[in-house]
C-alpha cells in the first residue's frame, strides 16, 4: 500500500525523457490478476459508461482515465488480456504490442512468458506515435527485441491487404449483440478495400486451458520472492514463532484471495506427478498454438474479431465466479501465448456499452497492426463517443 518504486522502470524512462507530464498512478487487479478491478488491494474501480458495471480489468484505472479524459494516454500490462479487455469496455484503444517489444525491467512480474507493457490511447494514431518513444532496446530486459518492421501508411484505404476472420471467435458463448457490431465492423474493414478471408484455427479452443496452466505456474514460481524478507510485507519478528511461521504470516495475511488461488493452482502444475500431465502438456500446445498463427499469417496480414464474448458484468457476478471470468478471457490469451500484437479499437455501442474490434497481426508487424486500426477509426466515430 505505501510503497514508493525506488527507480524508474525503462518505459517510464523513455516517457520522462520524451517530456511527459506524469499526473498519477491507476488502480489494477492486485499483482494484475483479473478482469474487473474487483481484485484490487484498494478499491474497485467503476465504468464511467455504467458505475454499477465494471470496467474490465486488470488494468482498469488505467482504461478509466483514458475514457472520462484525465489523460491523453495511460501504460499497462497485458499478460492475458488486461490492457485490450479494459480498453473494450471502456470504449478506448488498448494496444498490446509483440512479446518483447517494449521492455519489462521495472515491472513488476506476474507470468514472465506472457506479459506485455502496452498502451491506452483515445486513437491507434496515438498508438502509433508512443510506439516510437517505447519501441527501443533495452539491455536490462533480455527478453528485448525490436526487430519490428516498417510499414507505410496505407493511403489507398486497405486495398491488398487480407484480414482473415477465424471462424472460433464467432462459437457458442458470443453475445449477439457484439457479434453484430463486430461483423459490421469487418464489413467496414471489407468496404475500405481489405480482401476478408474465412480462416479457421482450430487449437484457438485449447488457448484458454493452456494460459489457465501456464500462467499460474509462472505466477507461483515469481511470487516466491514476496516471503517478507526482501519483498511484500514483514510479519513482525517479536510475533514470529519460528521461520516458516514468519514466512507463512507475511504471505498468509497480505496476498488477495485470487492471488492465492492461483499461486496454489501454479504449485498444483508444477508439482511432482502433475508436472508432465499439465505444465509440460501445455508447453506443448502453446508451441502447437504458435505454429497455427505462424501458419495462418503466411496466408493473411492480419486477423479479426471480438475482444470479450460478454458486456462488462455487474460488481460481484465475475468476481463471486472466477470461472466466468476467466471464460470471458478466451479471446485475448492466444495472443499472449503467441507473443503477437494485438489492439481493441472501439466499434459501437450494445445497449449503451462499448464493443471492442480485436485486430491481430503476425510478430513485429506492429505498426501494420497499428496502421489499419486507424484507417478503420478515421471511418468511423466510434472512439468520439463519451460515457
Ligand atoms: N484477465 C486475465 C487474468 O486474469 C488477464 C490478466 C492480465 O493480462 N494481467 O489472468
């Protein structure tokens, strides 16, 4: 709660030496563990465009600000979806660049193969232009790497570009009403003169149980280090029984309810007799996973589809529920467990509540990513629209 970073991460960095003007710190999911903000050490944070509904999350002070104007732009992660949810339901653009395209040093860990610095902006122009202020290298990260390519504006509208459409994001579980707005917005895309494909990617189905394995195995093994000794909160000496007993207090009393579970969900995978069954197996489907995209991306420049299956819920229907929360995930993780770009844009409203487009592209064709997000904005005025 009173903690004070005692150095800047290297995105903050590069934004201080750009000249930004820093107004505040936003409120997320507690270690970014969520969809709501509901899981928040402080409070939960409510959607401007319905205070009874939640803005997504987990970072959803950060979606928040963007949309009630407090900000040109705002930073977050995205390990599963947490910056292009939030931006979905908030009505605002959440860019999750390629894994290892904006630095990690600094950031606080949750699930090392996965997370992603991205950003919250009103427009993908805007995107594009902290794009050059955040893509740099950075020897600190050894995960860094910057080998984007260049991509011109399009100014003939879309015309030679293909965007496929993977039939699995259209399944069982969709809400009509954001199917409607997603397919008018990839008949906008078809209008501005893409060529739209129907491409399927059958592993697309496993993504959800895979990132449901791998990322609380990640997140056992990085929140270790919270024991009270070097990092998280000290349980006092003078109290302690014994070691262990100091360890279990710091940890016991302090971490939130849905940081425990996955920290034992992680401990479960990773254990001896599980391990093969659950971590090792979906090891191996994420590599199957990577090999689908790869394989459709020779075929298509860029993928469409919904952000989320669901509206923003109401405070306590997610978080009373953690499978349904995790369920509305199930189109957001494949493309952290394939490192790719991915960015919501805003493409209507269902029943007064934004819908987000989720556009994909293949790694390093960031700024493609980028530059067809805002040739569809500039035709529509979706992202004008206020709560
Ligand atoms: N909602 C997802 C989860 O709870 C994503 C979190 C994230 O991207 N930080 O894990």
């Amino acid at each position: 709660a009173d903690f004070v970073a005692p150095y800047d991460a290297t995105v903050i960095e590069l934004l201080r030496q750009a000249g930004s003007v820093f107004i505040g710190k936003t409120n997320l999911d507690e270690f970014a563990m969520g969809s709501s903000t509901e899981n928040s050490s402080f409070f939960a944070t409510k959607n401007p465009w319905d205070p009874n509904r939640v803005p997504g999350g987990s970072s959803g002070g950060s979606a928040v600000a963007l949309a009630d104007d407090l900000c040109i732009f705002a930073l977050g992660t995205d390990t599963g979806g947490s910056i292009r949810q939030p931006a979905a339901w908030t009505g605002t653009v959440g860019f999750k660049p390629t894994y290892g395209l904006f630095s990690r040093y600094g950031v606080i860990a949750m699930a090392s193969s996965l997370d992603q610095v991205g950003t919250f902006t009103r427009t993908a122009a805007d995107a594009l232009t902290l794009f050059e202020t955040l893509g740099k290298p950075d020897h600190r990260d050894s995960t860094s790497d910057v080998r984007f390519h260049e991509f011109d504006f399009p100014d003939q509208g879309l015309v030679g570009l293909k965007i496929g459409v993977p039939g699995e994001f259209f399944g069982d579980g969709l809400d009509v009403g954001i199917a409607k707005l997603v397919k008018r917005a990839i008949d906008r895309l078809s209008e501005l003169g893409a060529e739209i494909v129907p491409v399927s990617l059958p592993l697309l189905k496993q993504a959800l149980a895979v990132y449901y394995i791998l990322m609380p195995a990640e997140v056992s093994t990085n929140l270790e280090r919270y024991d009270g000794i070097r990092y998280g909160y000290h349980y006092p000496d003078q109290k302690a029984e014994s070691l262990t007993d100091s360890y279990f207090k710091s940890r016991g009393l302090t971490l939130g309810t849905e940081v425990k579970r996955r920290i034992m969900l992680g401990s479960f995978v990773l254990s001896a007799g599980y391990y093969d069954a659950y971590y090792a197996r979906a090891q191996k489907v994420r590599t199957l996973i990577k090999q689908q995209f790869d394989q459709i991306f020779s075929e298509v420049d860029i993928l469409a589809g919904p952000v989320t299956p669901i509206n923003p819920f109401t405070f306590g229907e997610g978080s009373n529920d953690p499978l349904k929360m995790y369920l509305a995930d199930a189109m957001t993780v494949p493309v952290n467990i394939a490192g790719l770009p991915g960015v919501s844009v805003p493409c209507g409203l269902d029943d007064n509540l934004p819908v987000g487009l989720q556009l994909i592209a293949n790694r390093f064709d960031d700024k493609k990513l980028l530059s067809v997000a805002s040739v569809y904005q500039k035709s529509t005025g979706y992202h004008k629209q206020h709560p």
